[in-house]
C-alpha cells in the first residue's frame, strides 16, 4: 500500500536551517509529482512546494520562494525541503503529499517549530 513517512522536523531558532525528508513506497515513485503541504492550528492546509516527477519543475508558495528548496531522488524515493532563514511564521506541521489514482496520499506529518 501507499505509504509517505516525513522526517526531519523540530524546533529551531528565527534564522536557522532543516532539511524535511519524505520516504515514499507502495508506488512508482519516480512518475509521480510530489507536493509538500503545511497547516498550523487555526489554519487551512497550505500547498508549500511542488516537484514534477522528474525533478526539473518546481512550484513554491510566495512565502517561501527564495528560502525553501524542494528536491528529490528518484533511486530512493525521496522527495526533500530544505528550508533556510526560517521564520516563526514557517511553524506548523509539514505534509508530504501525492496525487494518485484520482485521490491524495498524505503522510503522518512532522513538526516544525520556530521559535526563539
């Protein structure tokens, strides 16, 4: 079965840097875009950035261009966000996603915290 496992969260200071990971598997990977999504408490889920399936397209929200990358590798199966110069706004609960047979797959989350 399909099945998205986060990793790499915490917390971290204003500033600081972390590198989210995505382990993916129960599908082909590398045919699949890969999407990471953020909700904190009181908001709606945002769409943070996009990865086409061969990793030559990228999207990312306004709030994060410039500060968030988005990668993967296809021989893992791992879909990655680094994120720079993180900002207490950035605080919420990260989401791997992927679009298959007309539904989304979403993984467990992981927690991002920035704070001083």
């Amino acid at each position: 079965q399909v099945q998205l496992v986060e990793s790499g969260g915490g917390l971290v200071q204003p500033g600081g840097s972390l590198r989210l990971s995505c382990a993916a598997s129960g599908f082909t990977f590398s045919i699949v875009a890969m999407r990471w999504y953020r909700q904190s408490p009181g908001k709606e889920r945002e769409l943070v950035a996009t990865i086409s399936a061969a990793g030559g397209t990228t999207h990312y929200a306004d709030s994060v261009k410039g500060r968030f990358t988005i990668s993967r590798d296809n021989t893992k199966n791992t879909v990655h966000l680094q994120m720079n110069s993180l900002k207490p706004e950035d605080t919420a609960k990260y989401y791997c996603n992927a679009p298959l047979y007309n539904r989304d797959y979403w993984g467990q989350g992981t927690q991002v915290t920035v704070s001083a």
